[in-house]
C-alpha cells in the first residue's frame, strides 16, 4: 500500500473513531446505556472499526512502500 493510500485510510479510521466517541455519548446511546448496560451497537460497530482501519492505515505508513522509485 502506498503512502498516499495509507495516510487516507488512516484519516478514515480517525474519522469513524471520532464519530463513534459522538454516537456513544448521543441521548439515544445513553438510554440503550441505562436500560441494558451497554451503548448502542451503532456505536460499538463505529469504534471497533474505527480501530481497525487506523491500525491498517498506521500499519500501512510504517511498513512503506515496498516498490522501487
């Protein structure tokens, strides 16, 4: 994966990591939290794959590239 490439989905998974952090402090999360324990599966799923595609990306920017300029 190029540089270029990676520094994108690393900015996607910081993306979908700050909209997950703003879903599970939303009112709606905050009744799920009250009445079963945990906040809504929106913003779990949001989370988890914010930490997944900032890993690839972080892991794509320190990997390199591996082609030949």
């Amino acid at each position: 994966m190029n540089k270029t490439l990676s520094l994108a989905v690393l900015v996607i998974g910081i993306l979908l990591l700050i909209y997950g952090l703003s879903a599970s402090e939303s009112l709606g999360s905050e009744f799920s939290r009250l009445f079963t324990g945990k906040p809504t599966d929106e913003s779990i799923w949001l989370l988890l794959g914010g930490i997944v595609v900032t890993a690839i990306g972080a892991g794509g920017l320190l990997r390199g590239s591996k082609s030949a300029d």
